[in-house]
C-alpha cells in the first residue's frame, strides 16, 4: 500500500478546501483548520510536512501569527492565492518570502501536483536533517504519556507567546530537550539559541561570559568579546542551571532583563538586546528563595510560564519507546546486540531511574559496548533481574531493587558517594536524595 502524504490547510472559509478536495489528488490527504492557532496546534500534535494557506486577500491573516506559523522549520509552505495578489493588491514581500511556492488559483490539478511534489521532496529531506520525525511523540521529544501529552499541551502554548520560561526537572529528564523545543517551534526559530550553564561557570567568569567584554577591558581582554545576552539577540538564551548564579550576577542579569540593554566590560555604550529568556533547574527556586539564595524579584522575572518535565519513574509507559530509540542511536556499527530481552525490559520498568533518561542512555551505551549477548540482559545494563512476589507491588519492587543496588554500590565502593554516583550514573545530588528518602545508613 503506498503511503499517504499529508497536508495541512490553512483556510479560513474552507471554500479552497472545498475545490482541493474536489480535485481527489491521489497519494495526498489533507487537513483543514481554519485559524493559525488552530494550525500550531494540529502541527505540534502531528506534523504535517507540506501546509498550504489559502489567501483571499492581503490581510487574511495577521502578519505576527502568520510568521509565527510559518517560522516553523520542518514544514514546507505553499500559499494559495488569487492572481490578483501577486500583482496588484500585493501580498508583503515578507510573507511571500517564507513560502516556497504559490499556486494562483482556480486550482490546476496538474499544476498544483507537481507543486506539492516538490515541496513535499524537499520537506522530507529537511526532516530528516532536524531529526524528528516520530509518532510516539512530539516536538522531537520521545513519550506518549499522560505526563507527556500534559507537557506537550503546555509547549502548544509557550510556543505561541514570547514570555520567559522557567523549566523545572530532575537531573537528565529532558529540560534542554524542552527548551530547545521552544525555540525551534516558536517565532524566533531563525533567531540563535545560545546555552549557558551557570553552574560550570567559574563565579569570576559569568559577568564576563554574559555581558562579554571589549578589548583591553582587562589585562588578557585581547580580543573584544561578545557576551552571550547579545549572542543570544534576536532568539533564545538558555539559562541551565539558574539556581547556581552567584546573588550579585544575579542583580546584573534583572537588570539586563528589566532595561533589555546590556553594557560590555569595559564600555559605558548601552547596547539593545532582544532575547527570550528560558531558564531551567533542578532545584526548587521558590525554596532558594526563601532561604535568601536566590533573589526574589529575578524569580519572578522568570517564573511567568513554568514547565515542569516529568521524571522517568513518573511515566513507566514511555520507556520501551525511549530505550528502543536510544538504543538506535547509540549502536554502533561492530554492536553484536540486537535488542533487549524480556528480562532486561521488564528490569528497566521495575528501575527508579533517579538519572532519568541520561541514566538510561548511559546505561544502553555501556551495555552495547561491553555486551557479547544478542539480547541485552538486565546485567548488561547494570540492572538487577526483577524475580518479585506476587503480592508485591511494582512501586515496592522498585524500591527494593532501588536500595539493593544503592547499598551494594555503596559498599563497592566503600561508601565514598562520589564513587557510587558515577557507578550509578547519577549525580551526587541525586544519590544524597535517594539515600535519604530510602534512609540508608551510610
Ligand atoms: N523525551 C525524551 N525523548 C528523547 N530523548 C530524551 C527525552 N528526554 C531526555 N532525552 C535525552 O536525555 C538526555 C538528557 O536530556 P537533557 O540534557 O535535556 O536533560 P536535562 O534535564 O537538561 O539534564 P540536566 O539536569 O542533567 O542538565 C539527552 O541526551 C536527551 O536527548
Ligand atoms: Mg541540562
């Protein structure tokens, strides 16, 4: 059976739907959604690769919107127009640049077919460059979970306002994944994403490393640097790690957000910036705040849309799809496995994963390196065989291989938790928590 490809139209009447329709194009199915909003959604939920927007006059669409929609990197455009608008009551050369062909109308089957064809070529070799192409989730992200679909809903809409984000998570859950997301889905796709990490960052470097510098500012300010606010203008600035920057940068960067000028050490010339701010962390702000570590009024600078990823344990039923897809990514060529076993899957959906999905990708890794089996074992993986009561629950076999694998480690390792984390593959934050809550007597 050949497959079906599929079309999304944007049309406000729904009388050039109607005509497409009647055309039967064979190999094609389309969509109709009659608002941009309408049309973000259904793109986020399931990508169409070819989108067609019907115009019957310049000002069909809102110009912010329509770009916002058409800014969308893995979709090819085509606008369906009277011929009259491509020559006397114009359409704006800014939208016209963002399609990739017209078709005037009335609707020419011939014509139109080979117009789709094309777009429809080129789409799919753009696609398979971004990488995401996958019906068990959505915005490039694996999981079809409740906790996903929530999650998903709630990037419908961050993509489709400009306000900062805050994104919080366990260690390795996906909370760049997120924020990378939002920028290739939102308006400022075509704008630079610029990750910064304020935790890896020596204290005596971040201004430097966030406002930049000019020449001679300093003794070895060589070069003139640009910070990464600017870098970052026009686009995305990714702040992983906020909880980490120092009280006094973070008066800079309010500041820096507050005025949107930034001023390079050793300048006194105030520069404009444009940037979307997302932030992440894995600690609990509100609670910095209260302790005094972390400024109030920044916290609420970025805290207007807050995304929470849901950690591993807290959606079992994604896990087959992500260990297969991480599984795809990391074999090699000279891997001998061919899959997991039974044992081994069934090991993974008893597992904590206090690492989350990095945990599980290092985890597949080493097992396809160090595996001879066909079918990777729980002992591949570093996990233990789940043989669990009938009685017991899976909750309750998940802390009892939890603490087994905790202390055995541990005592591996002689209790030197920095050891036992990296055995782990976790952090040494996470492994306090986990010692903690599972009151391990160290
Ligand atoms: N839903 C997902 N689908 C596919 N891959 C994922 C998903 N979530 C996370 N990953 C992968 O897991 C790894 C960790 O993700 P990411 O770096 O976004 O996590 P993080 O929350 O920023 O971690 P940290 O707190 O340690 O910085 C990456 O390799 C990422 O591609
Ligand atoms: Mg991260």
């Amino acid at each position: 059976m050949k497959l079906q490809r599929r079309g999304l139209v944007l049309d406000g009447s729904g009388v050039i739907f109607a005509e497409l329709e009647a055309l039967g194009l064979a190999g094609w199915a389309f969509q109709m959604v009659s608002t941009i909003d309408a049309a973000l959604k259904a793109l986020s939920r399931d990508p169409a690769i070819i989108g067609l927007v019907a115009f019957d006059s310049p000002h069909a669409w809102p110009a912010a919107e329509l770009d916002q929609l058409l800014a969308r990197p893995d979709v090819e455009w085509i606008a369906l127009l009277e011929e009259g608008l491509l020559r006397g009551e114009r359409l704006s050369p800014e939208v016209l640049r963002n399609f990739h062909d017209f078709h005037s109308l009335p609707l020419d089957r011939a014509r139109l077919g080979c117009t789709l064809g094309h777009a429809h070529g080129k789409a799919a070799l753009l696609r398979s460059e971004v990488g995401q192409c996958s019906d068990l989730g959505a915005y490039g992200m694996t999981g079809s979970s409740p906790k996903m679909r929530q999650l998903y809903r709630q990037i419908d809409k961050v993509i489709t306002v400009d306000a900062p984000v805050l994104i919080g998570g366990e260690s390795g859950s996906g909370k760049e994944l997120v924020a990378r997301a939002i920028h290739r889905y939102s308006a400022r796709a075509h704008g630079p994403f610029i990750a910064m990490n304020c935790g890896a960052i020596s204290p005596g470097l971040i201004h430097s490393e966030l406002f930049g510098y000019e020449r001679g500012a300093f003794t070895g300010a060589s070069q003139r640097k640009v910070g990464n606010v600017e870098a970052a203008s026009g686009g995305v600035l990714f702040l992983d790690e906020i909880g980490d920057l120092p009280l006094e940068m973070q008066a800079s960067l309010l500041r820096a957000l507050q005025d949107r000028t930034i001023t390079r050490v050793g300048s006194t010339e105030r520069l404009h910036v444009d940037v979307r701010v997302i932030a992440a962390t894995h600690v609990d702000l509100a609670r910095a705040v209260s302790d005094g570590r972390f400024r109030e009024d920044l916290f609420y600078r970025l805290n207007v849309v807050r995304l929470k990823v849901p950690a591993l344990r807290e959606r079992v039923e994604d896990l087959p799809a992500l260990a297969q897809q991480v599984f795809e990514e990391c074999r090699g060529k000279g891997a001998q496995a061919r899959g997991f076993s039974s044992a081994a899957m069934n090991a993974m959906m008893a597992h904590s994963w206090p690492g989350n999905v990095r945990e599980l990708r290092n985890r597949v890794q080493h097992a396809l390196v160090m595996s001879d089996n066909r079918l990777l074992t729980p002992a591949d993986l570093g996990l233990v065989e789940v043989v669990g009561s009938v009685d017991s629950t899976l909750g309750e076999r998940r802390t009892a291989v939890e603490r087994e694998l905790i202390e055995a480690s541990l005592k591996k390792c002689r209790n030197n938790v920095s050891a036992t984390a990296r055995q782990l593959g976790v952090s040494r934050v996470t492994l306090y928590r986990m010692i903690d809550r599972l009151k391990i007597v160290l």
